[in-house]
C-alpha cells in the first residue's frame, strides 16, 4: 500500500478549542482574603471560623470584587455562572455545588482568536489567575490543521482509520463534512470544509467577520480552505494516555501523532472499492495527514527479589499455619509444599515470561489476601487458605 501525504499550499496547525478548569483554592487563600473590608473588625480566631464554615462565600466575594465587577454577565448553563473576558469566558461554579461538592472549581473557555496567536507551546497563554501549567487541567482539547489545497479531500474519498463509526454530512453532491467517531466517546476526528462553513450567514449562524479576516491574513484569501480536526476530552486522554494538565501538552502531540497517524484517506473510485470488498488494503494507494509515531507510554517496572527472598517468604507464610496443620503432613511434605510454594507461586507472581494456569492464580491470589489481612485476622480467610493448604499437601503436584 503506497502511503503519500496530502498535497497542501499551505497549511496551519494550532490548537483551536481549549478547555480548562482548575481549583479556586489553589490561587484564593485565606491569607489573601484577609483584607478590611471583608471581615471589618473580627479576631482572628472569628475570621478562622468564619472561613472554615463560609470559605466558599467568601472566595465568590473575593471573586466578585477583584474579576467580575466590570465584566459582561452571560447568564447561567449548566451550574455555572459564566462570564466574557477578552480572552476566554469564564464559568464559576455555583456556591450550593461547590459547598456541596467540597471544592470550587472554575472553567475557562479560550476563543479561538486568542488561540490562533499562541504557538505550539502556548506562550503568551492568558492564565485568570497567573500560576503554572501544572494547575489548570485540561477538560477538552481540539488540535486542528487548516490547509489550502486545490483537491477535495472528503467528497469521493473514503477512510481507513481504528474508528468504528463514520458520518458525512453532504449537499448538492458535495461532501462539507466528515465525522470518524463520536463525542461521547471522547475521541473524534472531524473533517470539513472551512471555506463553505465561513461563508454561512443565518439568523442562527450569522457570518464571522472575525474568522474571515484571521484566515485572510494568513491564508491571503478563505477560498479551498480545509479543516482537519482531533477532538479529544478529558473522559478519553486521561485513562488512555495519562493527560492530566497543561504541563503534559507534549503528550497531547504525541497522541495526536497516534491517533491521527492510523487514519488514510484513498479514492472511492471502482478499483479501490474492488481491493477494500476483497481485503487487499495493500493495494490500496492512501494518503494520510500526519506520520503515525506510537505514543511512548511509561511502564514501571515490576521488582523481581531474589531467591533467597522468595525462599524466606515462603517459608514464614507456611510456618503461620503450621500449627493447624501439624499430625496431617510430615516433614518432607512441608518442605515440599515449601518448595511449591517458592518455585510454582510466588516466583510466576513476578515473572513476565510465564503464564500463570487459573490454578496457580487463584492460588497466588490467596497467598496475597493472606499478605493483606495480616493472615489470622480473617476467619474465613484462614479458613480457605487452610483448605488451600491441605489440596497442596495431598496432591504432590497440585499444579503438573
């Protein structure tokens, strides 16, 4: 399968749509909120009980006075009370939710004109409250690329991608846009005509002149404009690739290299449609946006003891139920559960190259429960890992 880029005149890669929350309380403390007309005359001792039980009131008056006096109200969606600033809009949590919830968290939504001056590392980045990348977690993150190009890379063309779903959205034979997945999941590729969706003027969607005339400088007209677009969520990056705050940007370019590096874009003509019915995807000739590099993800590394440890190990856990065990078994039949227990369970517990028999792990896992609750402090663990024992003890190769 022959794999070539897109063909672009140009092209622009930014991050167009961020999302971020971060926690009131690591900016507004209680010694920053100490101030005159806040608290008039109380001791210290009524200002630390008044914090303690009003903590959260006192941070929206804080808020109120010092960020939100002279800024546009935009009203209240989704528990939160938003607000315009030059840069991004603000969403405060509601003080019932928050009271309730134990944590006042705050919601910044950047505009897209303030995204498109910042640079892949996001320099300049307008932070509400100043501190560092590592205090503003990420909520949502689209990473785009806009190219002007002659050739019309959605209408008549098909995907090869790990999405399990696709939609296009097309008029007039024309095809403006193209979704690979869904936002409830996540993770979702978007493809679409950026020249047709500039040029739309509603009433529900009036024309961005805005938008026109960033894309006009950069582009010198809007004219064969395409977007390219990964959206990706918290609920996604998070558990998948270990995305947490601003401080792993890194990781959400490696992601982007990885997610969107899988996808290939070929002609739905009548000898590729032949090859895809067949399964010959190597005779297919694609095209991709990005090269595919595999996200490099840390693995910690598993401690291995030594034999001795093992030894020792097995010996001390087989000598906790001696007792209960003493006038059914004989002395070579100790040592060799012993040596079961050494060399068939505690040693495949940290071993990568075995696989562990369902046997032997159920086995494993007793021995570790048994580790965990301080062994005699559970009846009926005793119990199983006394039956555990004597299977063991009557069958000299309970795991051949």
């Amino acid at each position: 399968m022959a794999i070539n880029r897109i063909v672009t005149k140009k092209q622009l890669n930014y991050i167009e749509t961020l999302y971020l929350y971060t926690n009131l309380e690591n900016f507004i403390t209680k010694k920053s909120t100490s101030h005159d007309w806040l608290y008039g005359d109380l001791t210290n001792k009524q200002i630390d009980e008044m914090y303690s039980h009003d903590k959260y009131k006192i941070m929206m008056s804080y808020i109120y006075d010092t960020m939100l006096h002279d800024v546009e109200y935009l009203g209240d969606s989704s528990g939160r009370m938003w607000y315009k600033f030059d840069n991004y809009r603000l969403g405060i949590m509601d003080f019932d939710k928050a009271k309730k919830s134990n944590q006042f968290n705050i919601e910044i939504q950047y505009t897209q004109s303030h995204m498109f001056k910042l640079g892949k590392r996001l320099d300049g980045l307008d932070l509400p409250f100043d501190g560092d990348f590592n205090q503003y977690h990420i909520k949502r993150i689209d990473v785009s690329q806009i190219v002007k190009t002659p050739h019309d890379y959605l209408t008549n063309h098909n995907f090869i991608s790990p999405y399990r779903t696709i939609d296009r959205i097309s008029n007039s034979g024309i095809t403006e846009t193209v979704y690979l997945g869904h936002r409830k999941n996540g993770n979702v590729f978007r493809m679409y005509n950026k020249t047709i969706e500039l040029k739309v003027d509603t009433k529900e969607k009036p024309m961005n002149y805005e938008k026109i005339a960033m894309f006009t400088e950069y582009f010198g007209d809007i004219e064969d404009l395409y977007t390219f677009e990964l959206e990706l969520h918290r609920r996604y990056i998070k558990p998948t690739f270990g995305i947490d705050t601003l401080a792993d940007l890194e990781k959400v370019y490696s992601s982007y290299h990885e997610i969107v590096g899988k996808i290939k874009i070929y002609e739905d003509n009548d000898q590729n449609k032949k090859n895809v019915k067949l399964k010959n995807h190597a005779r297919i000739d694609t095209m991709q946006f990005t090269e595919y590099k595999e996200f490099q993800r840390l693995t910690k590394k598993r401690y291995k003891p030594s034999k001795e440890h093992l030894i020792n190990r097995a010996v001390e856990m087989y000598g906790r139920f001696s007792d209960s065990l003493k006038g059914e078994i004989t002395e070579s039949d100790k040592l060799f559960i012993v040596d079961q227990i050494t060399s068939r369970i505690i040693g495949k517990s940290y071993s990568y190259e075995i696989t562990e028999s369902e046997e032997t792990e159920k086995f494993n896992n007793m021995l570790e429960r048994i580790e965990k609750e301080r062994f005699y402090q559970d009846n009926a663990l005793e119990k199983e890992a006394l039956r555990a024992f004597k299977k063991v003890a009557h069958n000299p190769n309970p795991f051949r």
